[in-house]
C-alpha cells in the first residue's frame, strides 16, 4: 500500500511538474551558422564583455568553443538551459564573436599552444555581435557575408 501511495504521489508530482509552464517563452534559443563558402571552415566562439570589444582581431585561449563547419552546411548553437536564450546570455552588454579560420591551418594546429594557433591560423572573418546584431540577422549569421541593399558586407 504504501508503495502504490509514493507512485501516486511520484506521478502527481511529474504531471505538475510537466504542466509547468516556462517564463522562457520568448526567448531566442537558437543562433543559425550557415556556411556558404564551398569549403569546410573552422570556426571559433566566445563571449566577451562589450567593454573589452578592441580593434585587434585574435584567437581566444580558454575560454572558447571551437570546431568545424562542413561546406555549403549550416550550425545551430543552442543557449544553455540556465537561461531564457541568447538574449539572456548576452545582456548586460556582452557580445558573441565567431571566429571564421582557414580549415587547413586549424586543423593542422587545433591542438597545438594558443601561442602557436594565434601565429599560424588565418582569421578569415570575424563576427561580434551584440543582440541586437543577432536580432536584425533573425538570429542566423552566414559565412560568407551576404550583400544586402547593394551595401558590400
């Protein structure tokens, strides 16, 4: 009986819990990276404080998120769990960068010493991207960059 009893409770409290609805509604999950360049790319992602946003373009070490993209493929990066989306993860002026890299290269010095990626591994392009960048991009950023309204990217 009194196992029939902890099912019943056990099963209440998953429907409850199930029914929950999330203050998370609106949130952006999801930011879309399409690779149109007809080459796998490397790619590299950090966020960083808008404050510490220089002109000088480099490799992040330790703090990164870093891989390949096949050609003509796109790649979705879901926020974490622990927010309500990108737009959670980035408030409080903090920006995305991704990091577009030659393949080759990267692949050949992806384990290799910061010291050494910074040194042999082009940055073929580089994004950094506020949420309202990400917002006017309908969250998708595509590599290479689109012409729009005849403005060269």
């Amino acid at each position: 009986m009194k196992k029939i009893k902890n099912l019943i409770l056990l099963s209440f409290l998953a429907i409850i819990c199930a029914g929950c609805r999330s203050n998370c509604e609106n949130g952006y999950r999801y930011i879309t990276f399409v690779n149109k360049s007809g080459k796998k790319i490397g790619y590299q992602l950090a966020i960083d404080d808008i404050a510490n946003i220089s002109q000088d373009t480099f490799f992040y070490c330790n703090k990164t998120s870093d891989n390949f993209i096949p050609k003509d493929s796109i790649f979705v990066l879901e926020s974490s769990d622990l927010y309500c989306g990108w737009e959670d993860i980035l408030a409080d002026e903090y920006y995305l960068q991704f990091l577009v890299l030659d393949n080759e290269k990267f692949r050949k010095y992806y384990a290799a010493p910061c010291d050494s990626v910074r040194k042999y591994v082009p940055i073929i392009g580089c994004y950094r991207l506020t949420p309202e960048d990400l917002h006017r991009m309908n969250w998708t950023v595509v590599y290479p960059p689109e012409k729009q309204n005849n403005i060269e990217p």
